[in-house]
C-alpha cells in the first residue's frame, strides 16, 4: 500500500499569512482561550483551503477535526497536529488536550530544548504521560513533541523525536516540574499509512516504547 504523504506542518507562505490575519498560533495555550466569542467575534479567516487536522475541545471532550485552514482551527483554540485531513483521525477522542506534532521531513524537526529533563515517562492507551523538569516557573510554559518519519528500520522501529519548551517570558526561578499528556494517535496512524498495518511498535527517544 502506498503511503499517502503527509504535508508539511511547517505553514507555506498562505499558511502564514492565514495566522498573521488571525492574530496568534493554533496551539495556543490554555490560558489564553479566554472566550470562544472573543476570537470568532474579532477575527475572520481566508477561504483558502489548506487543511490541518487538529486535536479540538467541544464540551469538555478532545476529538480529532480537520479544518479547512490553520486560521480556523486557531479560532477554535484547536491545537494542529499536522497539515493535512485528518483521515482516519477524523472524530477520533483523546484523553489529553494536545497531539504529537507531525512533520514531514527529519530537516523540519526544531531543535530539542537543552534545558528539559523528562523525569518519568508513561505511554498508555496512546497517550504519552510525561513528567519534566525544566527552568521557569513564573510564566505559561508550553511543551510538544515532534516527530518526524523517516522510521528507522530497526527493532522496535524508532523515529526521530524532539522535545520543545517555550515560555512566555523568562525569570529567576528555579527548576520547576510539569506532568503533560501528548496523544500519540497522529504516530500511529502514520505508522498504518507506512505499513498497512493496525499493531506494532515504535521507539520515541526520549519517551519511550510506544506499543499499539
């Protein structure tokens, strides 16, 4: 079967300009939603087709979307996973509020924070439940996990995998500590669409074995 390639999650230039005219990033922070009124109320989105599929919230249930562009899913405070339909993914739930992000090509992979440590890792019923320890403290952090085929042919399989941190603002604070859960359903879909098959296993540096 051949596998249908996924689209970069890196915006092209629409993909940009779509968030410049919506006013932020479709993953934005929880903290930031303020109310749904407030973004669809203030903001209008181009009719460019060029879908995301994105983890979104709908009385207080996390379920797969595919929106017809990123701006769209930003109004929704929905948090994209990767840019194309959702697929298979579509009205898929989930019991964490953000997705494993991804890309395209290992060249798209950001580079890993240096200053995270993952303290405990847990995957279970595809979502990776982590623990990690970073500098900051004082201000709304944000963390994803990115990943990136090609898989690597080895046994477990492995895939390329980076951890990110960002913070709004920085400060003096000591090391602090945060549990975040990221759903690990994008993966094993691209893994179906790699190997036509619903079971196997898949070696995430630095969370662990993720096995479906």
């Amino acid at each position: 079967m051949n596998r249908q390639p996924l689209r970069r999650v890196v915006m092209p230039l629409i993909g940009v300009l779509a968030l410049v005219a919506c006013g932020g990033n479709s993953n934005s922070s929880e903290s930031d939603r303020g109310t749904y009124s407030s973004r669809t109320d203030n903001y209008a989105c181009p009719t460019v087709y060029d879908p995301v599929c994105a983890l979104s919230e709908k009385d207080g249930q996390h379920r797969y979307q595919t929106f017809s562009n990123s701006c769209f899913a930003w109004l929704e405070y929905a948090k994209v996973s990767f840019n194309d339909s959702c697929g298979a993914l579509e009205d898929k739930p989930s019991t964490a509020t953000q997705p494993v992000i991804v890309h395209d090509a290992v060249e798209q992979l950001p580079e890993a924070s240096t200053s995270l440590t993952v303290i405990d890792s847990e995957i279970s019923q595809n979502v990776a439940t982590l623990t990690l320890q970073h500098n900051g403290g004082c201000a709304e952090d944000r963390f994803d996990l990115h990943v990136a085929p090609p898989f690597m042919e080895s046994w477990p399989l492995q895939i390329q995998a980076r951890l990110t941190h960002e913070i709004e603002d920085t400060c003096d604070a000591t090391l602090a500590t945060n549990t975040v859960k990221i759903d690990l359903q994008p993966l094993k879909n691209l893994y179906r669409m790699t190997y036509d098959s619903e079971s196997g296993e898949i070696m995430i540096p630095p969370v662990g074995l993720y096995q479906f």
